[in-house]
C-alpha cells in the first residue's frame, strides 16, 4: 500500500478542469443562449434551434433531459376519416417534440 503526502502548494491548487465540466459550461452557455422565458417561470427552447446548433444537438438535448428538463407534449391530431386516412395524414411516422421545458432556476 503506498501513501502519497500533499504539499501546501499541491492542497490549494483547484482541481484541473475534465472535458465534462468544460462540455457541461459550454452546452449549459448555448440552451442559456437559446432559450427564451416562460410564463410560468421556467425557460422554453425550440427543438429547431437546437437542431441548428449542428452536431451538438444531441448533447444539447442529453443535457436538458438531465437538468430536469422535459419535452413538450404532442397533441395528437383528429383522427383522418376514410379506409385510407392513416396512411394520407401520417399515421405511424415518429414525431418529436417542438420544444423543451426547463424549470425555474436550472440557468441561473
């Protein structure tokens, strides 16, 4: 078993920046950037604008989904009459949410 001892000069220093914090700084400065107030107090951000951010957008949204952010619900829409009317409105094709929620304070 071996002990290292610490100097004065090597217990003060703080501890170096890891890419994860440096990446947390930097995608919590782009959805700060992005994103607009919300009446109830929270922050909204378009699913579009995070897109446009290029190939950041999935840890753009990874981040919002672990800082207690949720996605905006779906309104389905009406059912389409007829034999044929799933198939004509887009039935079973994946939609994703227009925007993310992010509750009061995650930002500040």
């Amino acid at each position: 078993m071996t002990f290292s001892i610490l100097t004065n000069d090597e217990a003060d220093r703080p501890p170096a920046p890891t890419d994860r914090s440096a990446s947390d700084a930097t995608i919590r400065a782009v959805v700060t950037r992005l994103s607009r107030p919300q009446p109830s107090g929270g922050t909204v951000i378009e699913r579009a604008a995070i897109l446009a951010e290029g190939s950041d957008a999935e840890a753009i949204i990874k981040w919002i989904l672990s800082h207690s952010g949720r996605p905006e619900a779906i309104t389905p829409p009406a059912p389409a009459r007829g034999l044929h009317g799933s198939r004509l409105h887009g039935g079973g094709v994946e939609q994703h949410p227009p925007r993310y929620v992010l509750p009061a304070g995650v930002l500040t």
